[in-house]
C-alpha cells in the first residue's frame, strides 16, 4: 500500500491543518485511488489567511521594489532546484504527463517568476504631467492590498504563479485558494516558500468553494480577486462580490476555433489542431483548447485524414512515463462530465470521426483500468448549433466544421458565447491580418496554437481582466501646486 501523505495550509508563515480538523481525499486521476490528504478549511482559515495577509501588507508594500525582485528571484530559484519534484507532484495530481510538467510547465515557472522579478520597477513606475510654471500633475500605482487568487485544477502550479508572482511584485500581500481536485501540488509550493518569503506575504487555503472559497471572496479584507475557472462560478463569485465592490479578473471557459485555410502549409496544420491544440498531454483539459476545428473544403478530406492518423499515435496510460503522450481526466465528476458529451453527440447526430472509448478499454494497464480515461475523439457536423459546437467539454473532443468562404469561418468562429482564443493556418498575410481583426477572442494564434501570452484575456462568456503586474496596481492622482 502507497502511503498517503498529509498537506497542510500556509497562514502567516505557518504550516497549519483547517482549524476544524477537516480533510480532503486527494485521488491520483489515473488510478482512481487516493494519495493524499488536503484541508478542508473554512471561514475560521478564510479569516486567519486575511489577518495574516494584512498584517504582512504594510511592509511588503512599502519595500523598495529592487527588494521585493530580490525577493522574487528567491522564488525563481526555488522552482528551478525543486523542478523535476515539483513536476511529478503535478503529474500524480492532475494527471498532466511528465513530459509536459517537467519539460513545458516548471521550466516556464522559473521564467514566470524572474520575470515578475524584472517588472518590480514598472510597478512603481507614476506618470507626471506639466500643467505650467507651478503646477504639476503626478500619479504614483498602488497595490490594491490583499489579493485572492482562485484557481482550478488543470494547471495549478501555473496558475498559482501568475496569480501570485504578478501581485506580489506590485507591492500586494495574497491568498491563494486551490481547486479541491488538485490541492497538492499548491500545497508542496507553499510549504517550499515557507522560508523564502516574510510570513504572510503568501498564504494558500485549500478546501471547497462553498466552505472556504466564499467566505474570502465576502470579505471586506480582500481588495481584489482574480478567478481561473469557469462561467458558473464567475456568476456565483461576481453576485457574492457586490456588497464590497471588489474588482475582478475573470478568466474562464471557452470553445476555440482552430481554423485551418486551403493555402496552409498542412503538416503544420495537422500537428496544430491535433496534439498542439486538444488532444494535448493534459486530455484536452484547457481553458483555450482548440475544440472546434473549422476545416475549408478544398482540404477538408485530407486533413481529416491526416488527424486520424496523428490520433491513432497517440499514447494513453501511466502519466509519470516519459512514453505517455495523453493522461486521463482529473476526477470522476469531470470524466462523467466528459463521456456524458460522447453520448450527446451521437444523439444530436453528429457523425463520430474516430474516438469514442473511453474507461478501461483504452488503456492496457491493469493498474490503470480504475482511472479516468478518454480517448481523443473527433465528431463532424454541419451544424455549429449542436450543444458539442457550442458547449464547453473539457476533454479530449473536439468538433470538425466545414466552410467555403473567410467570410463563412468568421461566422461560425464568431458564432460562440465564447470568447478565448482562436488559431488560424494560412500562408496568406492577408487572410491572417483580416482574421487577427475580425475574430472575437482575446488571442489570435496565426500558424501555431497554445503559446502561453500574457495578457491572457478572453472577451464574450471567457471573462475580462487577467493577470500582469499593473494588472494588480491602480494609478493615484496627485496634483501639486506651488
Ligand atoms: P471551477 O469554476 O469549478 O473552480 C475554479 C475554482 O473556483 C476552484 O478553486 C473552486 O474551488 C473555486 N470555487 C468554486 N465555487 C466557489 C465559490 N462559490 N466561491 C469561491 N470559489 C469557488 O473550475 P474548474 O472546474 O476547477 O476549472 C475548469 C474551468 O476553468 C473551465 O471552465 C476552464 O475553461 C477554466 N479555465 C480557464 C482558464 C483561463 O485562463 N481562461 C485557464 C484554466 C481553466
């Protein structure tokens, strides 16, 4: 039997169980067993994270910024040492596969953090304004004060950073609040930067939305959330934040179209709406998956056939071996969630591609059987009205449209309470400046697809705001006259 380990909160610099005692059964996605325990904390935590975060905040924000970039690169430095350890947690938590967390997410981390370090200075950065001999203008950014990051579980060490790094570097104390169905790799981060930052500069609550999430999005200690997750909790946190007028960044779900033109080179094309896009090492588990393929005629039979292919190579199993190229859903409500679409598509009478499966019979582990898994599954409609056009899945399935003119894909492209991303194969300029304008999503990839942009924005359902440093300051006007 594998030993199941115990994490805990960091509040003020200090490890610490939820103050009610209550834990959480962490569940390794590929075997479906459990290997760790969380803390189910509640509004006890929620208020012992927001008096340790405000406490740390007068000092923290009057730092010089060369200090607090000292600071940051501590940090940095930590998530270089601690990379591969860090990379395997995130593998056994999420399901993502080691190729991707150690060789994509925490060498990304390092960079994220040093960066935060390097844009210290534009944070405390004011503009000035010569209204005449003797008067002037000035305005100096501020850190809000306490910031709550809430994050979700398909790519928590990512997340945590960019919520964390950006906000501390502007001067602002934070509380990170974890998804419950990938708690331990936050967890392992905050025990690891226990020492390395001032108490209660960083602290990170784990437990449930309602239980402990909520109580911090209410309280009037807290400045400004910033939430990855998706439009139902958007809704329920932007309600629960009205009475203290909180800003919010909101970055959340989409249904991106990956559009690939006649005149693209189709090696690329191929490789940029399969693997690159949305049958991707964490099973398509990606706010920005490019799960609506949008194919013009002239290539649509080729590339069709030129996906089959590319899926058919596709490796499902044990996430932590450098062998697997797709890990298995996160947990059993999502992998419901997921094969649920499976059945709505054939029923709305989309014509399945290739995929389907899913369970025990796509992995050959026996091990494994008990874990979450779907195979990379490809539907074809005419129809971008259906529920697997419009809906966000969150898996490995994607759609395949046709279209005859630019004019028609900007349509159906557009044609989504979405608002993302999008991904456009062309060799054509022109095609590729027209399309940049005229999709609606916060970014346009032309010739490839998920390279990670900050800012990360999306527009339409996918929220407004993201996370950067003068994202995490307001300007003050001053005007002096003498
Ligand atoms: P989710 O909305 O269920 O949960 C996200 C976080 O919100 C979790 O930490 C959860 O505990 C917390 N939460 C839930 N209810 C809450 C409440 N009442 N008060 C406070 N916190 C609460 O999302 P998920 O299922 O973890 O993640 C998947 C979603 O996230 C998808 O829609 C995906 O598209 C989106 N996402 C977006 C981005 C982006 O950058 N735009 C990136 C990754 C994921």
């Amino acid at each position: 039997m594998t030993e199941v380990r115990d994490y805990s909160n960091l509040i003020g610099g200090e490890l610490r169980p939820a103050a009610g005692g209550g834990t959480l059964d962490s569940i390794d996605p590929s075997t479906g067993r459990v290997w760790a325990r969380v803390p189910r904390s509640t509004a006890e935590d929620a208020e012992a994270a927001v008096a340790a975060a405000r406490a740390a905040f007068p000092k923290w924000s009057n730092l010089p910024a060369a200090a607090r970039a000292h600071y940051l690169r501590k940090v940095a430095g930590v998530f270089a040492k601690h990379a591969q350890e860090l990379a395997e947690l995130e593998t056994r938590d999420n399901g993502r596969t080691i190729n991707e967390t150690a060789k994509r997410d925490l060498p990304g981390m390092t960079y994220l953090w040093n960066n935060a370090a390097a844009e210290c200075a534009s944070a405390v950065e004011g503009r000035s304004v010569d209204f005449g001999a003797t008067s002037l203008g000035v305005t100096r950014r501020e850190p809000y004060g306490v910031t709550l990051g809430i994050i979700p579980w398909n790519s928590p060490i990512s997340t945590l950073s960019a919520k964390a790094a950006f906000a501390l570097a502007a001067g602002n104390t934070v509380i990170i609040k974890p998804a419950e169905q990938a708690t331990v790799s936050s967890l392992r981060v905050a025990e690891l930067l226990k020492d390395v930052l001032p108490p209660g500069a960083l602290n990170v609550v784990s437990g449930l939305g309602e239980e402990v999430g909520d109580p911090l999005v209410r309280h009037r200690g807290v400045n400004k959330i910033s939430l990855t997750g998706s439009v139902d909790t958007a809704r329920i946190i932007t309600r629960a934040s009205a009475d203290s007028l909180k800003p919010l960044a909101l970055e959340l779900g989409g249904k991106s179209p990956n559009i690939v033109f006649a005149d693209a080179d189709l090696d690329k094309a191929a490789v940029g709406v399969t693997t690159q896009a949305i049958f991707t090492a964490n099973a398509g588990q990606i706010c920005y998956g490019g799960s609506r393929v949008l194919i013009q005629r002239p290539v649509y039979d080729e590339m069709l056939h030129r996906m089959k292919e590319i899926a058919a190579g596709i490796k499902l199993g044990d996430p932590s071996s450098p062998e697997t190229t797709m890990g298995p859903i996160v947990s059993r409500a999502q992998y419901e969630r997921v094969t649920s679409y499976l059945e709505i598509g054939a029923k709305e009478g989309a014509e399945l591609v290739f995929g389907g499966r899913f369970g025990a019979e796509v992995v050959a582990d026996p091990t494994l059987t008990e874990g979450y898994w779907v195979e990379p599954t490809l539907f074809a409609t005419t129809d971008n009205s259906l529920r697997i056009c419009q809906e966000e899945i969150f898996g490995p399935v994607a759609v395949v449209l046709p279209f005859d003119t630019e004019e028609e894909a900007v349509t159906l492209a557009n044609d989504s309470v979405y608002g993302l991303a999008a991904g456009v194969w062309t060799r054509d300029l022109g095609t590729a400046q027209r399309m940049f304008r005229n999709l609606e999503t916060g970014t346009v990839w032309v010739n490839t697809f998920r390279k990670v942009m900050f800012p990360l924005e999306g527009v339409k359902d996918s929220g407004y705001g993201h996370d950067s440093v003068l994202a995490y300051t307001r300007e003050k006007a001053g005007l002096f006259e003498f």
